[in-house]
C-alpha cells in the first residue's frame, strides 16, 4: 500500500456523524481503517465472482432440459443479484470505495461516475432477467436468451476489472484476480 501505516486521509463529514455501517465519517482515517476496509472490499469481491461463474456455469447446462435449466439459471441468477446489491451497497455507501476514491484519488472521479452509471444498468439487467425467470415470462427462444445472459456475464466481469483498476490507482493495493 502507498500510504504509512498512521498517515491521515481527509474526513468526509462532520465529526460525530455515523453512517448506516457505523463509521465515523468526520473521524480522521488511517491507513489501517483503509486495510480494514479493503480487506472487507476483497472478500465481497470475492463472493460477487463466485457468484458470477455460478450464473456461467449454470448457462453451460444443455437448454433441451428445459425447466431444469431455468430452474438452474435462476436461482443462480437470483444470488448473483443478491451479491450485486451488496456490491452496490458497499461501493456507493457514503465512506464506501468509491467515496474513499474520489477523496484520495479526485482525477478518477470520472472512472467513478462510468462504474455508478454501470451500476445502474448491471442492476436493471440483472433484476429484468431474474423477472422474466422468477415470472415465467415468454422465453419462446432460449438459445437468445442464454446468449443475452452470458453477454451479461462478460459485462460484470469486465466492471469488476474495472473496479480493481480503480482501486489500484487509487491506492497501489491489488486486490487480486482470485479477490
């Protein structure tokens, strides 16, 4: 990490004001509160890409097996938008990575707002699709439909590169391949 161990990063409210996590948000915060938190970004992290390759894997499944598949698909797909939630939750929240980035970091302030707008579009996909599953919604041709899905995989596998990048230009910390 690029920062000493006690050194001061700048308070993002008032002293005394406790966010929904309980963090002080006026309190001054050291590197090691940003160890903490970042140890908690990579396990999420972590959860979010299991949760990933368990949607891909359940789109390798033969689609002749009908509700089987779809069953399959959508209680993957059902976890996987749990765990984005959770993403969006830790990474937007105030004190949360992104709002950590843009005090650290104010150029990526622009690589933030594209992640938030990703955010927004990951979700109503996400939650579209798990409709149309949870619905029994039309999916008069499943072949398009899985293709449509597996793009929505490569989409979230690239917005987590993406954030991994953020994050390491913000603070020289990998949070690795495997986080």
């Amino acid at each position: 990490m690029n920062v000493q161990p006690n050194a001061a990063i700048p308070p993002i409210a008032p002293a005394g004001q406790l966010d929904a996590h309980g963090f002080d948000r006026g309190r001054v915060e050291t590197a090691a509160d940003l160890a903490v938190h970042l140890e908690r970004v990579r396990r999420h992290r972590s959860e979010l890409r299991d949760s990933v390759a368990a949607v891909d894997l359940a789109l390798e499944a033969p689609i002749a097996r009908g509700g089987m598949w779809r069953e399959r698909v959508r209680a993957a797909l059902a976890e996987l938008a749990h765990d984005f939630d959770d993403h969006v939750s830790l990474t937007e929240s105030p004190g949360g990575i992104y709002d950590r980035a843009r005090r650290s970091a104010p150029r990526l302030s622009g690589r933030v707002d594209r992640l938030l707008e990703e955010h927004r579009d990951l979700r109503e996909a996400l939650h579209g699709y798990l409709a149309v599953l949870e619905h029994g919604g039309t999916m008069a041709d499943l072949p398009v439909f899985r293709e449509e899905l597996t793009v929505l995989v490569g989409r979230l596998v690239r917005h987590r590169q993406k954030g991994g990048d953020l994050v390491y230009e913000a603070y020289d910390v990998d949070l690795g391949g495997s986080g």
